[in-house]
C-alpha cells in the first residue's frame, strides 16, 4: 500500500490498516463507472476519490429540466446493440428505465431541399444498395455508379482522411452531403479529418482484405440486416441523471467537486495529487490512480509522470458545441415533419448541424405523455468553426429559431430554452487515432497502478465510455491484488 509521504498537506490521506485508496481524476460517465467498478472489486475497504473540477457530475452527461420535463442536453442515446449500458442498468437495478426510439425515420437537408436519409450507406459511404435520388445531383449519382468500376490503389494498413477518400472516389457530394452530416453528428467533426481507420474500422479491415472498390468494401462491412437484432438506439427514462446518481450511489466515492488537479506525481508507494488553488494546495496520496478526463488534461497531468503518454494524448485535438434545446406549444410545431430529427449537409447556408424532432424520436416525451409541450434540440459547431460558436446565447438561440423557420417554417416564440455549451466536448478521431491510443495506452501500462478511461480512446458514445472505464478499474485492481 502507498505510504504518506511526510509534507504539509490540506488534503487527505489514506488511512493505515485499511483498504487501498484509489483516486479518480474525472466525475463523467467514464469516471462514475470506473469507481463502481473499483468498488464491487475492492469492497467497503477501499477509499475511492473521485475528483472532478466542475460543480456537477456527468461531464458531457447532462439532464435538465425542460419546461418542467426531464431532457438530455449532451448524449441523449446510446447503441442499444452493444452491451455495457443495458448490463450496467441492469446491475443498478434500473433495467426498467430503458427506452427506444419511436418508428420516426430521420431526414436530411442537402441540395436546398429536405428529405429521408439515404438508406444503404455505412456511415455515408455507399454500399452497391445504396439510394440516393434526392440528396445528391445527376452529375454525383453518376459519379457514384462509376465508382466500382475503377481501380482502387489501396496499402494494406493504411490510415487516410475518410473525407479525403471519399472526396476521389465518389466526388465532393458524397462527402459533404451524407458523411459529413452522419459523422458530425457523432464527432462534432468533419469529415476530412477524420481517420477512416478509428471512425469506420469495418470498412478499413474490408479495404486491407482487398476489396476491389470502396462501394464493394461498403458491401463487406456493412452489417447485414436482421430483424430479430433489436432496436439501434436506446435512451434512459428521465435523462442520463437517472444512472448518474444510481453509478454514485453505488460507488460510494469521497466525491470532491470543484477540485482541479494540477499535477500528479510519483512516489516511492504510489501517486500523488496536488489538489486545488496554488496559494492553499491539498495532497493526496494513493495507491492507484485512474485519469477520467479529456485528452488535454491527461498531456498535463502526466506530462512529467509519464511523458510518453502525454506526448501521444497532445496529439487528440477537441471540437467544440452547442445544444440549443426549446419547448413549444404543440400548436405551434403543428407543420414540423413526422421525422425523428434532420441532418444538415455541409454545404448547407445554416447554422445548425442537426435539429433533432426529440417529442416525435421518444414516445416518452411526445406532448400526450408529458405536458402538451413539444420539445426538441438544434446542434451547433463543427471541428475547426469554434468561432462561430463565440458569441451570447441570445444569438445563438436566434440562429437556431432562424434555421427551423427555414426547414419547418416554425416562427413561434418557445415557451423555454436552454442553451448548453460543450468546449472542447468530443475528441477527434483523426488519422493514426488508433496508433495515438495503442501509444497513450502502452505507455500508461509501463507505470505502477496507472490507468486511463474515457471518450479519447475506443469510442465516444456512452457505451464505449464505460468499457474503458470497466477495463481501467480492472487493471487497477489486479495491480492492487499483486501489491498486496
């Protein structure tokens, strides 16, 4: 166990004769989770501490009160296909909580008009089934018939910008149209920065098979379809809060808000934290410590500790966003569309990325279930464009009611709004990403008791997320059990 190294502190220390103390730098999704899991591994003995330098929990999990109605403000779904948010709803107790999207199919904005998303594409790259008659132009649609019969140049291993690909493959529509709209909704980011390696792996492990045509490595890598697979997406009934307080009821962490840590430091039993302002710092010494927290942080604090490992994490770049969310008389929406929600293609002259229709996409919160109100979310900011981003909330609400007057004709006044500010919320997954991470990672395994979780890595949806946090906890606690 790590021994108090003597040194005048505020702060607080592991307590001699009990369980390990293991510090979490990070309260989001990723650091929640890594502290139950480091609970239902160590037990009531352990000290867990979880700091994080904001007021709040969550990260870029956030439930507000819309009108007097539960609506997410940051990630509102998860892939309902991958195990881990079900599995720890589950252990919580709250499997009762999940829900599914309503039927409501999504739409697009591209060429001046509205209309269904292409179907048969992987993630914007067409597939030979591929329908794309009203989203790009003759000369496009002709562009992407040719495709296959051309001869594809392509090095086993290879890592390129998906735009850029797309961009010689199939001309400049296809990347500006359908995949800048379908990755900016995940990535906050544009597609010719984006690695095809770490945004569509599928499709790069086709490609290193030798596919004849990127149409045909689309082929390959899409998913085929099943009818029995389930729902895509799934949602938390009453927000992401809901499993919040259930992840830090259960962690039972010393849970410390509004505390930064500014350097973490090696010692001769274990790490430790210098917490808080310059003028009054704390220290915390622990066994273990497992850094939660966006790339930039993680360059700083192990600048020093490891510098390998900051020198990879300097290399993820952030993008920066705005959730723009309104609450409306139903009959003032009454000519917004059946869809679930609207992608923006690049090209389009609007602000907005995407308008999510969240009153007609989850039965939950239609009108007749909650308060006759209709709610719905508008998304700002790409990588690259957090300029545009930089000015009140009041003009970036009216640049978000000017966009749906545009696609929707909505001119009415909500009845509520809020605005969410995402800095530096979504990293990058930029060519070599998965190189970055294997570097990051191999140099946090060479130090003791060291980890890292959290949205930079293998994914930036929720379920990700909490993968690397389950995967960090458990290093730890072997490391801890090899200690002992």
């Amino acid at each position: 166990m790590a021994e108090h190294v003597p040194r005048p502190t505020h702060g607080t220390r592991p307590t001699p004769g009990t369980g390990p103390t293991v510090a979490v730098v990070g309260g989001g999704i990723s650091g929640l989770a890594t502290a139950h899991r480091l609970r239902t591994l160590l037990g009531d003995a352990a000290r867990i501490v979880v700091c994080e330098r904001s007021g709040r929990i969550g990260g870029v999990l956030h439930t507000v009160d819309l009108a007097g109605v539960a609506v997410d403000v940051g990630a509102e779904a998860f892939l309902a296909r991958r195990p881990e948010v079900p599995a720890l709803l589950a252990e919580l107790g709250l499997a009762d909580v999940v829900v599914h999207p309503t039927r409501a199919a999504a739409s697009i904005r591209a060429g001046g008009r509205t209309g269904p998303l292409p179907a048969g594409t992987l993630m914007g790259v067409p597939t030979s089934a591929a329908r794309l008659d009203g989203v790009l132009s003759a000369a496009g649609l002709a562009a992407v018939a040719a495709e296959p019969h051309r001869p594809l140049h392509w090095r086993p291993g290879a890592d390129v910008a998906l735009g850029g690909l797309l961009r010689e493959r199939f001309g400049p529509e296809i990347a500006d149209r359908v995949a800048d709209p379908l990755l900016g909704g995940v990535y906050a980011g544009r597609v010719d920065a984006l690695g095809v390696r770490a945004t569509v792996p599928a499709l790069a492990a086709a490609l290193d098979a030798g596919a004849s045509s990127l149409t045909a490595a689309a082929d390959a890598a899409a998913p085929a379809p099943s009818v029995a697979a389930g729902p895509v997406f799934g949602a938390v009934r009453g927000g992401y809060r809901v499993l919040l307080d259930a992840l830090t009821a259960a962690a039972r962490p010393e849970l410390r808000l509004d505390t930064t840590v500014r350097t973490l430091e090696r010692t001769a039993a274990g790490w430790r934290l210098v917490l808080g302002p310059v003028p009054a710092p704390e220290y915390l010494d622990a066994d273990a410590v497992v850094l939660a927290v966006p790339a930039p942080a993680v360059r700083r604090l192990l600048a020093e500790a490891v510098p390998a490992a900051a020198a990879a994490a300097a290399r993820i770049e952030l993008a920066s966003s705005v959730v723009v969310a309104m609450a409306y008389r139903a009959a003032d929406v009454a000519a917004l569309p059946p869809t679930s929600g609207v992608l923006v293609a690049a090209d389009e002259p609007l602000s907005i990325k995407a308008a999510t229709h969240t009153s007609t996409k989850w039965g939950h919160l239609a009108p007749d279930a909650t308060d006759g109100h209709y709610r719905l979310r508008t998304s700002l900011g790409r990588f690259g464009e957090a300029h545009t981003l930089q000015v009140d909330d009041e003009t970036l609400v009216d640049r978000a009611r000017a966009d749906l007057a545009t696609l929707h004709t909505i001119t009415a006044a909500p009845v509520a709004v809020h605005v969410q500010r995402w800095g530096g919320g979504l990293p990058q997954y930029g060519v070599g990403h998965v190189g970055t991470v294997a570097a990051l990672e191999a140099a946090v395994a060479a130090a003791p008791r060291l980890a890292v979780a959290g949205a930079a890595l293998h994914g930036v949806g929720v379920p990700a997320c909490i993968g690397t946090a389950r995967a960090a906890a458990d290093h730890v606690a072997s490391a801890l059990a090899v200690l002992r």
